[in-house]
C-alpha cells in the first residue's frame, strides 16, 4: 500500500514529544489514524498536547518520562503495550544539545548529550523491537538525526559526534535486520535549522535563537511530521534510509 491508511489504529511512539518537532508529529500522525503516545519530561505540556488531540478526534496517551531512567523507560513501554497492544511506529525524537566545547566543555553536560541523544535512542529501539518482533509486527524505526550528523558545525564537537552516532546505529539496525531477513523498516531523518526551542537551549540565549531563526526562512515542525508521513506511506519495498533536509537557503 503506498498511504498512511496501513496505519490506521496502530500505535506510535514519539519521543521528546512535549514542543517541537516531536509534538508536531504526534498531531500528525494521529490526523492520520495512528494511535500516539507521547513521552516527555514536562508532563503540563503532554497532558495538553493529548487534549488538542482529542478535540480533534484522535487517540493519545501521555507518559512523562526520563530517558537517562531506564526505570521510565521500561515503564514508558509497558504502559504503552497495555493500552494499545504494542508499538508499531517508534520515533526517536528526543535530543539534547548544549554550545559545549571538547576544549573546556562541562562533563555532566557531555554525559547528557550522550545519554539523550544515543544511550536512550538505543534502548528505546531495542524495547520497540522486542516488541515488534513477538508480534511479528511490520514496525518502523525512525530517529531524527540533524545536519550536525553529517558536517562539524563550528565547536560542536560533542553534539555533532551524538548525531553521528545516530547515523551509524541507523545504518547498523538496518544490517541486522537484513541478517534476520525481518519486515521492520528503519528511516533517520537529518533535518537542518528547524524553528523549536531548540537554538534557545543549545546557546542559552533567545537572542542567539531570533538570530538562528532569521536570518532566512527555515524549517517548521510540521515539515518534517509530513516528512515522516511520507517515509510511512511507502509501499512495503520501499525503505527511506537517510533523509536530508535543509532550508532552501541553509549552505552547509
């Protein structure tokens, strides 16, 4: 089938789901039938995302979770399959960055990076799995990586090197999957400047954020939710394995 219709009263997991990219996916893919559970630390934030989508006729749950917990993560799954039988679609969404140089950057701010961005990443796939694999599922796997995968930008050494990883472990699932001759899909998607919190927190500094956001139109949340749409209508021999995305006007 070459339409979202596949999908239709299965489940999406979305991580980092509370702003951004990750709240503009979980509206999107509950517009289309999915299912959606949505996972953050800001619980206010969830509970009125899970509103705004059930005013539109959709199904959400919202599960405040850690990810640097393995205890929320185990718990962020069981919830899930309890209430909707399993996860068909995960989106690995969350991710952290702070400006933090490899020359004096903090410790616990690399950790975090690390922990976020590729430790809780792989653990949340692995339980997907799992549970994809007992119920014989046709799952799909998708991170969203970032441009920073792919290029060095300036002193962003240690969050750069997170988002390589997320390309590296993209390429590595979808090589085991190939061994196990499985159905599961694995898609990462590499967007460019999207409009979020994002640069506020990376330079803690909204001033630093207007400059990022301004200097030409970049991308909005809701360009990359379509994306994803995109890469989850393909018909069944079709897999999207590495989307670059940028600004029309973005150089590097």
């Amino acid at each position: 089938m070459s339409d979202l219709s596949r999908w239709n009263d299965k489940c999406a997991l979305i991580t980092g789901a509370s702003s951004g990219i990750g709240r503009a996916i979980a509206i999107r893919l509950a517009q289309a039938g999915l299912n959606v559970v949505v996972c953050a630390r800001r619980e206010d934030r969830l509970k009125k995302l899970v509103e705004e989508i059930e005013s539109q006729g959709g199904t959400a749950l919202a599960i405040a979770t850690d990810l640097r917990d393995q205890a929320a993560i185990d718990n962020l799954f069981e919830r899930t399959i309890d209430t909707f039988g399993g996860v068909d679609v995960l989106v690995n969404n969350a991710g952290f960055g702070k400006d933090q140089s490899l020359f004096d950057g903090d410790t616990e701010t690399w950790r975090a990076m690390l922990e976020v961005n590729v430790l809780a990443l792989c653990i949340c796939t692995r339980e997907a799995l799992r549970d994809m694999d007992r119920r014989d599922a046709r799952g799909h796997i998708i991170h969203i990586g970032s441009m920073s995968g792919h290029r060095v930008p300036g002193p962003a050494g240690m969050y750069s090197a997170t988002k390589y990883a997320v390309r590296s472990l993209t390429e590595g699932l979808r090589r085991e999957l190939r061994a196990r001759e499985s159905d599961i899909r694995v898609t990462a998607i590499s967007p460019g400047f999207v409009e979020t919190e994002f640069a506020e927190v990376y330079h803690d500094s909204a001033d630093k954020a207007r400059q990022t956001y301004q200097r030409f139109k970049v991308l909005q949340p809701e360009d990359v939710a379509n994306t994803i749409a995109h890469v989850l209508a393909a018909p069944d021999h079709v897999q999207y394995h590495d989307v670059l995305m940028r600004p029309t006007h973005q150089e590097s």
